[in-house]
C-alpha cells in the first residue's frame, strides 16, 4: 500500500460523539471475547477503548464504542437494535450483560503518574482501604489495580495519576511502616521497561550472613567482631575504622580457611531466583561490598554477575596477614562504583536499582533511581525510597513490575 493509499487514522471521539460502553460479566471461557466483537460488528461501529478483567475464573468484560450509525438496522433504532443483539448473545452464552450511553472517550488522566506497588504478608482489606484513601488524600486517582504475584507475598501494583511521585512517596512511606507493608513508588513511563542496572550489597542482602564473622569464627573471636560489625552497621562507627579493626583479629589465620568460608555461605531466600530472573530479561546485575573479593568473586563466577567489586584480605606465605590490600569499598565507595558500573553497562543512573541493608548503603540507595532497603535497620529504611521486610530477595522484582508469571518463565527457560 502506497502512501497516498493509507486511509487517514480515525480521530479520538470528542466529548459530542455518542458512544456506548458495553460490560459483560460471567463466566470466563474460550470464545467470549471473539463472541462479543462478532456481534458489535455487525453494527459496524469503531472500538474505542477495551479492558478485560478474569478474577477466580468469572470473567469483566468492558468495551466502549462508537454508537452505530442510523442507518444500521433495519427496524427500530440502531442503538436499540444493537442492545437487543447483545443482550440476546449474552443470555446464549450464560453471561450478563450492561450497555450504558455516553458520549466521549474517557477522560484524561491527570498529570503526574506513578506505580505503587504494594507487597503484604498477608494483604488485608483494611490495609488496602487505609493505601487507596492515602492515595485519594494526595490527589491522586487509582486508574487500575493489578495483581503480580500471589506468593511469597502478595503484590499487587497501583496505577495512579493527579499526584506526583515524590508526594505519593512521602506520604505512603509513613503509612506503609504503620501498616506493616510494604510499598514501593515509582514514576510510569518508559524507562520502567527500559534496560537497567541492578546493585546489591552482599552480607545480609545477597547471602544470610556477615562474611568478617564466618572468617571471625575460625580465628575464635566471632563474639568481638560481631559487635563492631553490628555497631559499623548502625552508623555508630566509621566504617573504614572498623574494618581495619576487625580484619587484624584475623591475622594470623591459614589461607585455606577461604575456602571453608566460600562453603559456609549461604545464599538468602530468592536470591538466585532473582539474578537469574534479572539476567533473563536482559539486565545487568553486579554487587557491591565492604566484604572481601575472596567471597565475591566466588559468587560472581557461581551466579553469572555482570559486576562485582569488594575489599580484599591481604595474604602472605599462605596466611591472612591482618590487612587488607587497594581502595577500600566503604559507603562513599559503593555509590562509587554504582556509578562506574551504571557508565560501563551504558544505564543511566535513573534506570539503576541498588539493595542493601546497612548504614554504609545508604550513600547507594540514594543515588541510585530507585533504592531498596532490604530488611534493613531503622536509618536506613527511613532514608531509602522504599523498604523490603520479607525474607524473599526475590520480591525485589514485583518492585520493577515484573509478575510471578514472568519469574516462572524465566525460570523454566534459564538452561
């Protein structure tokens, strides 16, 4: 077809133009959707908007169109015409049927529009009424709500207009710690589906423990490190300072205890789930840590990771000397190296997630588009952009509109 042949594209119904929103309602089978359009065509009339709803096999079917034209039918009026043809296909097919006269589209969103994705454990009603009415309170308008996920948790994503993302945020933060949910919020638009960047921090995040405190218990001084480790965590300590500390109880210790460390880790719950799902998708996935490259690199070889950057204990004539060799990765270095990853994978930082639970995170959360504190403490789930407090790593992807449907097919195709 040459230019000159394509027909002109069909204008948006203005507000003066008759249309008629048909809703159906039943139970779901094959054929329903392909049933009702059969039968609209007939009166040839343009579809302007349709949205399809199946919750526990009952299936909302709504389709607003152009009303039909006078000349179609040939007794009473078309309209009349097309309501009885439709209600009569309805009662064939066991299923209700509402037609209601309009005129126009919808009407425009407002502006400003955002996700909000809530994850419970469970979700109850009253605090889905308590998001939606914090929602109303800033302006903003539920456009569609979506279920992601049904276990772990149950996630399900807001899409709201007429209110500002960073309004949105400040006021569902408050509410979703008094709640005991979480939620996230994000701005819509297309960066969402863009290719991004994944950050995450490594003890506590990516694997269940503190790496110093694997290393600690094979020197026999896990009790000491543990305190200071816990004190560097709550921002009461420099993180430099305590690492030094920390490192030089292990001085002394035989090289081979690497690898009985490497064994002891363990990887949190949906962790690997996570990287996988991220790496089929086409993201980049790297981690940051004030550990030692003696784990990280192991992990990053064992998980398939883009990026991975950490501290490195010194080793000399097979044995821990106490120190630890090159820049360290304290909390300014791991907004550092996020922002050297985000340049090397070629992602803006507006299109990076970063996930960590501690103090020396907190630099990388905030520069990051979106930061998550993963069960994280206090400071650090005030100051990030949203809080995680399940033990499922993997919940992070709900947070980037990814559905369970989606991880399980990323699963079964991972080889």
């Amino acid at each position: 077809m040459s230019a000159s042949q394509i027909p002109p594209a069909t204008a948006v119904p203005g507000d003066d133009v008759p249309t008629l929103l048909v809703k159906i309602f039943g139970k779901d089978r094959p054929g329903i959707t392909a049933g009702l359009f059969d039968t609209l065509a007939a009166y040839s009339v343009n579809v302007v908007d349709i949205e399809q709803v199946v919750t526990r096999g009952r299936i909302t079917l709504c389709a607003l169109v152009t009303a039909p034209s006078p000349a179609e039918g040939s007794t009473g009026t078309a309209e009349g015409n097309l309501r009885a043809t439709v209600h009569s296909w309805a009662e064939s097919m066991s299923l209700q049927a509402e037609i209601i006269s309009g005129r126009g589209d919808n009407r425009p969103r407002g502006t400003g529009r955002s996700h909000v994705t809530v994850l419970g454990h469970p979700l109850t009603a009253e605090t889905t009424a308590a998001i939606a009415a914090a929602i109303t309170a800033t302006g903003g308008n539920i456009d569609r709500i979506f279920r992601l996920a049904k276990y772990p948790v149950t996630a399900v994503e807001f899409a709201v207009s007429g209110a500002q993302t960073a309004t949105l945020r400040s006021v569902l933060a408050p509410e979703a710690a008094q709640l005991g949910v979480d939620i996230a919020v994000v701005a819509a638009g297309l960066q969402r589906r863009a290719q991004r960047l994944v950050v995450m921090d490594v003890d506590s995040t990516l694997i269940q423990d503190e790496v110093i405190e694997l290393f600690a218990a094979h020197a026999g001084c896990e009790a000491e490190v543990a305190e200071v480790t816990a004190a560097a965590m709550r921002g009461e300590l420099d993180f430099e300072q305590s690492l030094h500390a920390r490192v030089e109880l292990l001085g002394g210790l035989d090289a081979s205890v690497v690898e009985a460390v490497r064994k002891e880790v363990r990887l949190t719950p949906g962790a690997r789930t996570l990287v996988r799902t991220l790496k089929r998708l086409g993201y980049q996935v790297g981690v940051v840590s004030g550990g030692f490259t003696q784990v990280t690199d192991a992990l990053q070889e064992e998980l398939g990771l883009d990026f991975a950057s950490a501290n490195t204990l010194e080793i000399i004539d097979g044995k821990l000397t106490g120190r630890v060799t090159g820049e360290i990765v304290d909390r300014a270095g791991k907004a550092r190296l996020l922002r050297s990853f985000a340049q090397q994978a070629g992602v803006p930082l507006a299109q990076t997630v970063a996930i960590g639970d501690g103090a020396n995170d907190l630099d990388m959360l905030n520069t990051a588009g979106l930061g998550v504190a993963f069960n994280a403490k206090p400071v650090v789930r005030e100051a990030a952009h949203t809080a995680v407090n399940v033990p499922f790593l993997d919940t992070v992807l709900y947070l980037l509109g990814i559905t369970r449907e989606e991880v399980e097919a990323a699963e079964t195709h991972v080889g």
